[in-house]
C-alpha cells in the first residue's frame, strides 16, 4: 500500500513539473474591442431576426391550421416553433448588451506613439518618441 500511494505521489509530482501554464494578455486592444463588438452585434441582429422569422412563421401556421372542433391538428408544432423564435429573440439581448459594454471598452483603452519635443541648451528643440497607454478605470 505505502508503494502504491508513494507511486501515485511521484506521478502527481511528475505531471505538476512538466504542465507548462501561459499567461495570457488580458490587454486587448482597441482593434480586439471593436472586432468583438461588431460580431456580437452580428450575431444579435442574425438572432433577432430569425427569431422573428421563426414566430411569424408559427404564428400564420398555427392560425391557419387551427380547428376548434377537429382534433386532428393540435398545433404542438407551431408553438414549438413559435417559442423558439421568441427565445431567440430574447437570446438577442444579451449579445446587444455585450456589443455595446465592448464598444464602450474601446473607447477607454488608447495606445499609440507620438513624438513629444524638449528644449536642450545650445541645441534647440530635439524630439523623442513617447509611447502612451490611457485606460479609463471605473
């Protein structure tokens, strides 16, 4: 038993040494921001759209097919599809949400290199590149 456990030890000891961990960059740029916001918002009009596509869908089928006295059509069809069109509309918002938060983002995060001035003595002005990062913080 003291083998088996001392065993399962070294290998857990083994397998921790060689699992490499890679930091990822948190510091998206104002291209990343802009990117992502554009595709949610992409797929919240696709989402929104097919959404309605689908309820009106449901809506015109159901109410031609629907027969109160008959019980051959029970319309279980039609509202699936019906209620899959309102979920996808409301599967819209959220990804509204998120594309204007990330539109917002963009705006706050600025980086870019400029060239500032100094005044040396007996030389004039002389330039130096600056390198600025501005990242709002709320």
């Amino acid at each position: 038993m003291k083998k088996l456990l001392l065993l399962c030890m070294m290998l857990a000891i083994g397998n921790a040494s060689f699992s490499q961990f890679i930091a990822r960059n948190s510091a998206y740029t104002v291209e990343d921001y802009l990117l992502k916001s554009r595709n949610q918002k992409t797929g919240a009009w696709i989402l929104l759209g097919g959404g309605a596509a689908l309820t009106v869908v449901g809506i015109v089928a159901f109410d031609r097919n629907f027969n109160v006295m008959s019980n051959d059509e029970s319309g279980l069809g039609e509202a699936i599809l019906t209620g899959v069109g309102i979920a996808a509309m409301g599967g819209s918002i959220p990804l509204f949400a998120s594309a204007a938060k990330n539109k917002k983002r963009a705006a706050q995060v600025h980086a870019g290199l400029k060239m500032d001035s100094y005044f040396k003595p007996n030389e004039g002005f002389a330039g130096y590149p600056a390198l600025s990062l501005k990242i709002g913080l709320k």
